[in-house]
C-alpha cells in the first residue's frame, strides 16, 4: 500500500509543528531583543522585557534561546529591529492601526500597503486615524477563532 507509511506521517506532521514553532520562536525573541535594546538588559529592571520574558516563557521557549535573545540586542554587529507603526482604513471605512516589527523599513510599508489594498483598505498618512484611539490594552484572538473569522 502506497502512502500509508505511519513513520512518513509522523515525519510531516512533526515538521509542520516544527514549522510553525520555529515562527513563533523567531517572532517572540525579535520583542525580547527589541525589549532589551530599549532598556536595560535585565528584566528585574525593564518591565517590557520582563513581560516579553514571561511570554517566551508562556510559549515553552527555552531558556538558552532567551539567554541569546538578550545577549543579541548588546551585541553591535547584529539585526537592528524597529518599531513602525501604520495607520489606514480598512473596508468599509473602518480605522486602522497597524503596529510592527521589523528589520526593513521599506520591505514591511510595501507588505502593508499591499494588504490594505488587496481587502478593499487604503493605508493613510501618519496620525490620520490614531486621534481616534487610546491605548488601553491589547486584544489576542486564538489561532482557531481567527481562521474562522476569515
């Protein structure tokens, strides 16, 4: 029988899974380094890292990853991340803000830009719909919910 090989399924199940841990990795220590380049490099003194830190660890990060994670925003020579921030209007008018990290400026404007107009949205200038919003908190969907809403 062609394609029933149980060790096979395992194989790619567990490489998807690795896939999608290795994202969630990279992403969770991107904040840790950018956390710590903006403070201190000790998450006793820095509440952003701490918070950061307890993330990674909600995530079963591993210790040494994090380790390196901070490690990585005292060292010179590596990626240097930027907060960005874009405003819009999705479908039906509907005001937008868009908050990211990245190492390319440019690269996430066009990957925005091409977003908002592939939904029907138009990205706006700078402060064109934050007047309209306070920072209260922070809403997370989980993965399941957000695929059904699409």
């Amino acid at each position: 029988m062609a394609g029933h090989s149980k060790f096979k399924n395992i194989m790619h199940r567990k490489g998807r899974q690795d896939g999608l841990r290795s994202k969630l990795f990279s992403k969770l220590s991107k904040e840790i380094t950018v956390a710590a380049k903006s403070g201190m490099p000790d998450p006793a003194m820095n509440s952003r890292l701490r918070l950061a830190v307890q993330n990674a660890k909600g995530q079963s990060m591993p210790k040494d990853n994090i380790d390196r994670a901070i490690n990585k925003a005292s060292a010179t020579d590596g990626d240097e991340y930027q907060e960005v921030r874009y405003e819009g209007y999705g479908p039906g008018g509907v005001a937008v803000i868009v908050e990211a990290l990245t190492d390319n400026r440019n690269r996430t404007a066009s990957n925005v830009r091409s977003t908002f107009g592939k939904n029907g949205g138009t990205l706006g200038e700078t402060n064109s719909v934050s007047f309209m919003f306070d920072r209260i908190g922070e809403i997370i969907y989980p993965l399941k919910l957000a695929m059904l809403m699409m």
